[in-house]
C-alpha cells in the first residue's frame, strides 16, 4: 500500500486537487484574464454610446408638440416646462400628489378652473377637468407658471412659488435678497436648485427639439 493511499485507520486517504485541477477551490484565478476582457468590453460599448445618450435616459423629453404649443402661448421657455415636468411628475401623465394635485405639471383642479375663468386658458379646447390629458396638463401648468413669473418678474421666485405657494414666498421676498438665500423650506430649496439643474440639462441635451 502506497503512502498516498495510507492512512491511520487503513482507509485510503482523498488526494489532495493541485491547483492547476478545476476542482480546486482557487483554480478560479484562471479566469481572472477573461473577466478583465469582458468587463473592458462592456465598459468599452457603454462609453461608446457617449455621455449625451446616457443622460438622455435620465431626462426623457416627451410632448414635444405641446410643450412648444403652450410655450409660444404663454412665452414660457420651454425647457422650464420640460424641468418642471420631470421635477413633478417624472413624465406620469397620471401622477396624483396627496394634496390633488393631477397630471405631468401637478396641477390642483382648482388653480386649473381658476386660468380657466380668468381667460388664461381656452376652457373649450382645454377642459380644466381633463388634466391627465398631457396637452390639457402642460397648457394650464404654463399658464400658472406664466402668472408667477409676471407676479414675480423672475423665474427663481416663480419656481419656489410653483412649489411652496405663492403665500410662502411673498413673505421670503419681502425682506428683499436672493430667493435661495431666503428660502425657508428644505424641500423648496432643493426643488428649486433641482429645476435649475434640470432645465441647463434638458436645453444641453436636446438643444434643437423646439426650434
């Protein structure tokens, strides 16, 4: 009987896997080599596709038509619009906010029949009860918009107000200074700061979509 093969109690002995068979709990170093080349293939085909089309996939432009439809109405600049939408409702022409507020733009029922009644929109093509119709949604959230921004005569405290009401920042503007300065709400300043971002991103990303 071989040594190999020995062992105290007379039963044979298991042979010990050299590192070189499959078997052995660290023949996987071998295929180190092949998961560096896929890993740099893979690395290599996402980069190829460039930074542009990646972002694309995080800021979805959608309603291109509308959006510039009630742009021009209301001369609102359209990547605003597009901002708002993905800060609202992240393209959902369904969303619903758990204080009312419906569709893309997250307009409350009530502001839309107010645009409505005061002539701000055309009620007979825009029904203020449709606002999960992204054209209808898109039309009085512009309108809304526009209105802050003549109140305000910037878009910052126009942007904060869409957010916090018009309520909450006619008391921060009222010691004059910086909107973002002012800005008592964290949720507020970071919606703010976000539009901001949103809207350079949307005009870099898609520079000719309402040209």
């Amino acid at each position: 009987m071989t040594a190999r093969r020995a062992a105290k109690n007379g039963r044979p002995t298991a042979r010990r896997p050299r590192l070189s068979d499959p078997s052995h709990p660290l023949a996987w170093y071998r295929l180190l080599p092949v998961l560096f080349v896929v890993v740099s293939m893979g690395a290599l085909l996402l980069l190829s596709k460039g930074p542009v089309d990646v972002r694309e996939s995080q800021y979805p432009l959608e309603y291109t038509s509308e959006i510039s439809h009630a742009a021009r109405a209301h001369q609102v600049n359209p990547y605003w619009i597009c901002a708002v939408i993905k800060a609202e409702s992240g393209w959902n022409p369904e969303a619903r906010s758990s204080a009312g507020a419906v569709g893309l733009m997250q307009v409350l029922p009530e502001t839309a029949s107010e645009l409505a009644s005061w002539g701000s929109v055309d009620s007979a093509l825009y029904p203020p009860d449709r606002l999960t119709d992204p054209a209808v949604n898109i039309e009085y959230g512009t309108a809304y918009l526009r209105y802050l921004v003549e109140h305000y005569h910037e878009m910052e405290p126009a942007i904060a107000a869409y957010n916090a009401g018009m309520g909450n920042v006619d008391q921060w503007m009222a010691g004059g200074g910086d909107i973002r300065d002012n800005i008592r709400f964290p949720e507020t300043r970071a919606y703010l700061l976000n539009i901001v971002r949103y809207e350079k991103q949307y005009e870099e990303i898609y520079p000719g979509a309402f040209t």
